[in-house]
C-alpha cells in the first residue's frame, strides 16, 4: 500500500478499541486524514463511515502514514503488530499510546531505532470519554525533536506533558499515577463495602466519602514538601498513632464480616514501620520502610 499524498495532515492509528476509536475519530473530527488497522476488522466500520481508511494490514497502515499512533492493550500486543511491519518502519515516528513498564518502553525504543524509526511513549491521564476534552493531558517522553516536530498532532487527542529524553519516563508517570489511582479507588470500594454492611447505603455514605477526597489535596501538599526535604520528625503526626486507628479500623472491618486484607495490609505495614523505629516519626517515614 503506497504512502498517501495529502494536502490535509495524516496520522495512521493502530488499535481500535474504545481508547483507540476515541483517538481515530478526534483526528477525524480535527481535519486529519486517517488510516487504522485492528486485527478485528470490525471495530473500524463506523470510523470508515465517517472517513477513515482500513488499511488491509498492520505493514500497509504502517506504510500509510509517517506519524504511526498505537493504541494496544500491553507492549506483547506492540511487538505482534510492530513485528508483522517491521519492513515498513524505517522513517516512521511510532507514538506509542499503550500502557506497561518502563523497561518495556525503552525496549520499544531500542527496537524501533534498529530498524530506523523514532518512539515517543505516551502515558494517555484520561479515560476515551477524555480525548479532545479541554483540561486533558498525556505523559510523553522520547527525543526531543520528535515531540516538537508532532505536539500540534498530539495534542489533538489531549495536552502534552513531555517529561524527558528517556523513554520510560512517560510509562513511570503514568504508572505512579495509577499506583495512586487504583489504591484510593480500592480504599473507596472497601470503606463502602463496610458502610453497606451495616446498613449504610452508598448513595448515603457518597458526601462523606467526597469530603474525605477531597481534604487529600491539602495532605499532599503540606507533607511532599517535608517528604521532599527528608523531614519525617512526628511533630504533627506520629506513626504510633497511625497504627492505633488503623487497628481500630480492621477490628470494624472484621466484625462488620467484611474482607480485611487491605486494612490488614496496610496494619502490617505500619506494624513494620514501629517495629524498624519509626513509631514516634510521621507516617511518612513509611517512605523509608517501602523503599526498603
């Protein structure tokens, strides 16, 4: 398949599920020539009705287009499709959307710069209801010049928030992001796991949950400044104190019958953090237990 001539800008985008639809049809909606490809076929009619073409393959999407946006479930997905058009990615920019480690990103970068083709890794902080929504914004990382030579198409889909040269560093942000999402999503679920097991409904328990979320931010800001400068003395906060309500905590968790891992997790952690001597420090001297 031929690379298409346009007037108008172009961009092929690999992957078509919800993320990857989103993503097609933002540049649609922006002007922009598109091709997609997906290993079921299906997923891109209605992008087709709307402009797209369907590339018959991964190597003639590739082909298409000189700016290559991927959009798969994990970097294994990555290396099938980039493998199946490895002849055709010698000039390419490969955007690399798709969520896994560091170490996998910097794998993808050496591997597309030993067939001449340049790797920007993209960390997308929003859900597909997210792209093209003003407020939004994506981790990228990679050469320099390959971010500035693309921002104005990147930033099509959400803002850009370039980290640095090293190709990990789009996948660290994302995933300490989500480390941090994910906990406090669980925390959520499993404090209404305990309201609803006595009685309280979640729709009821809904206003105190959010004002909790929302007293994190001034939590945050007042100890990452301290955390920053090493500062853990417990002149505010002590962990001693942290255990004792953390106890107290799974002790109604427990006899509320609902499961105590995560607080027994987390009971245990503060537990070790006592017993290594930081029982009269602030609980973020937890940091120095966690990092071993």
């Amino acid at each position: 398949m031929p690379q298409q001539q346009h007037s108008t800008p172009s961009v092929t985008l690999i992957g078509l599920g919800p993320m990857g639809r989103a993503m097609a049809g933002a540049y649609l909606d922006a002007g922009y020539a598109v091709t997609v490809w997906n290993r079921s076929a299906g997923r891109a009619a209605e992008l087709v009705a709307r402009g797209a073409v369907l590339a018959p393959s991964a190597a003639a999407a590739v082909a298409a287009n000189d700016l290559v946006v991927l959009s798969l479930t994990d970097y294994d997905a990555v290396f099938a499709v980039l493998t199946a058009a490895e002849a055709e990615l010698a000039g390419r920019t490969v955007v690399n959307l798709s969520s896994d480690t560091p170490d996998r990103a910097r794998e993808a970068a050496r591997w597309l710069a030993g067939r001449g083709a340049g790797h920007l890794t993209g960390g997308v902080q929003v859900p597909p209801s997210g792209i093209g929504e003003p407020g939004s914004s994506t981790f990228y990382s990679g050469p320099v010049e390959l971010f500035r030579r693309h921002r104005a198409a990147l930033e099509v889909l959400t803002g850009a928030d370039y980290r640095g040269d090293d190709p990990g560093l789009a996948q660290l942000y994302y995933q300490i992001q989500m480390d941090l999402f994910w906990t406090s999503l669980a925390g959520y679920l499993h404090a209404t796991a305990v309201a609803e097991a006595n009685g309280i409904p979640a729709d009821e328990f809904l206003p105190y949950a959010t004002s909790t979320a929302a007293s994190m931010p001034g939590f945050l800001a007042f100890y990452a400044p301290r955390i920053a400068a090493g500062h853990h003395e417990g002149d505010v906060d002590r962990l001693t104190m942290g255990l004792a309500s953390v106890e107290h905590v799974l002790h109604t968790v427990e006899s509320s019958g609902v499961d105590g891992a995560l607080p027994r997790a987390l009971a245990d952690l503060f537990r070790r953090g006592v017993a290594a001597g930081y029982g009269a420090s602030s609980a973020t001297s937890l940091i120095r237990v966690l990092r071993g």
